[in-house]
C-alpha cells in the first residue's frame, strides 16, 4: 500500500515538472515554432518575391549585395482620420563577416503622424540598411526612422545599378508595394524594435536576444528560416 502511494506520488511530481517546463516563458515544448511566427517568415519570402520580381521596379541586386542588413514588413497596416498611425511585424536579418545572411530576427514596427489623412490601407515595406551602426541601435532598444537615420526611397531597376556609392547618401532605403488608397502617410517617425516574445517563440529558447540569432548561435533554426535565406541570397548580386 505504501508502495503505491509512493509510485502515485512520484507520477504526479513528474506530471508537475512536465507541465512547468511547457508553461516556460518563450517556450513552446513543441519541435515546430509556433504557427505565427511561420506564417510571418512565409508572407516575408512572397513580399522579397514579389518586389524582386519586375525588373524595372525592383530593389538592384547591387544594392543588396552591398546591404548590411534588410528588413521585411509584410501587411503594416496604416489608418487614420486626421491622426494617423501604422503598426506592423516583420523580420530582421544581417549580414555576416563571411558576406552570408542571417537568420530572422523578429521585430515591430509602429508609429503615428498628423496631417489631413483618411482611409485605411496595408503595405508592404521593405528597408536595406547600408551599414549595421542602425541594426546596432535597434537591438539596443527602439530605433526611430528619420531621427536616429536618415530615410530615402530607394533606386529602382535595372538601370539603378550604374548608381554609385556617392550618389547613394542615405542609411536606409524604403521599398513598399501598397494595395488601396492612402494619403499623405510616410515612414518617418516609425519606431523599429525587437520583438523578443516572437524570438522565443521561434527559436523555442527563452531570453534568446538578436546577437545570438545573428551570430549563427542557435542550436536549432526552423526550416523556414533557411528558405529565406536562401531567397534573399539568390536576390543578392556579390560584392
């Protein structure tokens, strides 16, 4: 009798210690990261698909392959009447010493601005950062568009690869394809940040920051992560 209650007592002290590990914050106890932050890198592969895709509109395969970094922000969504405001997820992914790419890092976009605005609209934006003092400042805390670094909408096609160095002064070029009607809305004053609840989730590793991911430190990177790198790099010309 003794015995069964110490076998009894002994299963429900492993169920206790099994449940506490999944409730773990940032975890998920599964294999696969969770359904959102996979559907975030897929919709992140169509918008680098979709804005490389027209030759005469699309982001030069030169100025990526000069990139320190780049960020993908499907679907911001930007709505205002009289006061404006946009608020986005998207990913982050670095250039590396060896000129390979990162893996993901999750991050936020939000902000607002006033003016005489009405409609509701979602974009797609893309951001290429010429040198990573910016990705440095964002992973410090939040980073502000047009305050912290100056902002430009970026050359376009084929004949934008003739552009040099010189002529190309901004810190970070902007890429957006928009579906709707929308006026008078810009990305300065946006505010980047890490989304670091979203990192957790996806990497299954609790208090994971961007230095790790970056660095190529993460025991496990989902598959995902791959394809998009993959993507981007087929869409990168070499230094």
């Amino acid at each position: 009798m003794a015995k069964a209650r110490t076998t009894k007592g002994i299963l429900l002290a492993l169920t206790i210690l099994a449940f506490a590990a999944a409730a773990r914050p940032g975890l998920t106890g599964l294999d696969q990261p969770p359904a959102n932050e996979i559907q975030k890198v897929e919709d992140s592969i169509r918008v680098l698909d979709d804005m490389m895709k027209e030759a005469d509109k699309s982001i030069p395969a030169g100025l990526l392959g000069k990139s320190a970094a780049i960020a993908i922000i499907p679907d911001v969504i930007k709505a205002a009447y009289i006061i404006g405001g946009r608020h986005g997820k998207g990913i982050l992914l670095v250039r590396g010493k060896d000129g390979r790419w990162s893996a993901p890092s999750f991050i936020v976009i939000t902000g607002g601005s006033f003016g005489w605005q009405l409609g509701v609209e979602k974009a797609d934006i893309i951001l290429v950062f010429k040198t990573a003092r910016s990705v440095e400042n964002i992973t410090g805390g939040k980073f502000t568009l047009g305050a912290d670094a100056g902002v430009s909408v970026g050359p376009q096609g084929r004949s934008a690869e003739a552009s040099t160095d010189a002529e190309l002064k901004a810190e970070i070029y902007s890429y957006s394809k928009s579906r709707g009607l929308y006026v008078g809305l810009s990305i300065q004053g946006a505010s980047l940040k890490i989304d670091a609840k979203a990192n957790q989730d996806f990497y299954n590793v609790a208090g994971i920051v961007p230095d790790t991911i970056f660095e190529g430190k993460v025991a496990k990177v989902p598959e995902v992560a791959a394809k998009l790198k993959k993507a981007l790099e087929s869409f990168s010309a070499s230094k």
